[in-house]
C-alpha cells in the first residue's frame, strides 16, 4: 500500500490530471480517468489501454484481478482531482490516432477551437450517447485529456474515438467522397429541412469566433441553423452539440 504523501505517484497522476498543454500531453502518452463507470469502461474496451489502477482500500478487492495499486484515502485524495473522490482512478496510455482513421467512422463531430474544457466533456458525452464515433479538435482548443474534460464527460471520455490537433482540410480530406457535412451556423436553413445518411460530419466553431471563414463560405459544406423561438441570442456550444447530434441520430 502506498501510504506516503511523497509518493513519486502522486506527483506522476496529478502532472497528468493538471496538463492542459496538448504538445505536453502528447510527451507524456498519458492521461487519468477517475470513478468506477470511467474505469469499467476501459477495462470492457480493447481498443484503451488501461495501465494502472489506483483504489482505495474499500476497492481493492474489486480490481485484484487488474493488479490494482492499492492506496490510502489521504493518497487517493492527494491524487484525485475532485473534491470527493470515488477511490479509483486508472493511467490510461494515449491512442495514437492519425486523419486516415477517420475514413471508417460514420459519425464525426469536429470543434473548432474550443477552449472550455467544461464544454468538451459534455460534448464527448453527448457524442458517446447520440452514436457519434468520433469527435475531432482542431488546433488551439482545449487538451481533451485534461482531468476536467475527462469528468466532465463522466466516464465517455473512452468511448468515441477522439483526434486532437488537426486542421479542417485534413479532415475533410478523410471524409468529402463518403460523408454529408454540415456546420452550424445561424445563417442557414433550418434544421428540420435536411435529409441525414449514416455517414455525417458535424462542424461547430467556438462561441467567441464562430467559425473560420475556411468552412462557413466552403461550397461543399452545408449551413444548418437551430431555430429558437424563445428569442436568445445564441446556445452554450454544447447545447447546440446535444440539439444537432440528436437530429442527425433520429434519421
């Protein structure tokens, strides 16, 4: 049992939980997820490599089979980056990804210079349970392993595949002969007037910028608005995410 607050670990969990710099991350090969449906979830997925577990006493027993690293409750809450932790978090080896790996998914979310990381876990939440199979983030937003995107996906942070740090182009490279794409955009036309296929690229842009003049007047992208009879001005980023993701899951 690692019982010292010096542990060389916890310095080794909390630089993964607090890295926000994804060059960083991606010298590291690593990232943390913390809870019990995070880490089940990896542990059912071939395609995540689980690499350590850390439980509490109360835990052990559960992970045995895993070799599971016990600790105290002081380490645990040393290491953990919430408040009140659940007595298990896993090290998690980074998926090496490249754009061509996105020729064989159906459903891709692309974002656009998004920097809460708040928001991007909900995303990926919200892309885990609309069947999006991949979420794709351009250069400049948020590290999408942070610890704070990791629980604000609760646990989906494994499921779709995620490719961090490419341009547009590049994924439209991957995709123009075999997806419709689509970006919201308060320009166009409503949303209920398209027709969905199974094979779908979602764009959306920051809520500060928008999007990238590249996309908005690219003629092969299709602008689909969000009609809101309520009057506001705009949706929170992940609102709309959830509201497109849901329409292009119904067809």
């Amino acid at each position: 049992m690692i019982t010292s607050l010096r542990s060389p670990q916890i310095g080794r969990v909390r630089e993964l939980l607090e890295t926000h710099s994804p060059k960083r991350r991606e010298e590291l090969g690593e990232y943390i997820i913390e809870g019990h449906r995070a880490v089940e979830t990896a542990l059912a997925s071939g395609e995540n490599a689980v690499l350590e577990i850390f439980t509490t006493s109360d835990l052990n027993e559960r992970y045995k089979d895993r070799d599971a690293t016990l600790v105290s409750d002081e380490v645990m809450k040393k290491m953990s980056g919430t408040v009140s932790p659940q007595g298990v978090l896993a090290v998690m080896a980074l998926a090496k990804r490249k754009p061509a790996d996105l020729s064989d998914k159906k459903r891709i979310i692309f974002l656009n210079a998004i920097n809460d990381p708040g928001n991007l876990g909900t995303i990926i939440r919200n892309a885990h349970a609309f069947g999006f199979d991949a979420v794709v983030l351009s250069q400049g937003s948020v590290d999408p392993y942070s610890g704070k995107v990791a629980r604000s996906s609760v646990g989906s942070i494994i499921a779709p595949a995620i490719f961090n740090g490419l341009a547009f182009q590049q994924v439209f490279d991957q995709v123009r002969d075999s997806h419709q794409v689509f970006a919201l955009d308060m320009s166009g036309e409503k949303m209920g007037s398209f027709t969905h296929i199974d094979k779908e690229l979602l764009i959306l842009g920051s809520e500060a910028h928008g999007l990238p003049e590249e996309i908005s007047s690219h003629p092969e992208v299709k602008k689909m608005a969000i009609e809101m009879p309520g009057g506001a001005e705009s949706l929170n980023v992940a609102t709309a995410a959830a509201i497109a993701m849901y329409e292009i899951s119904r067809s």
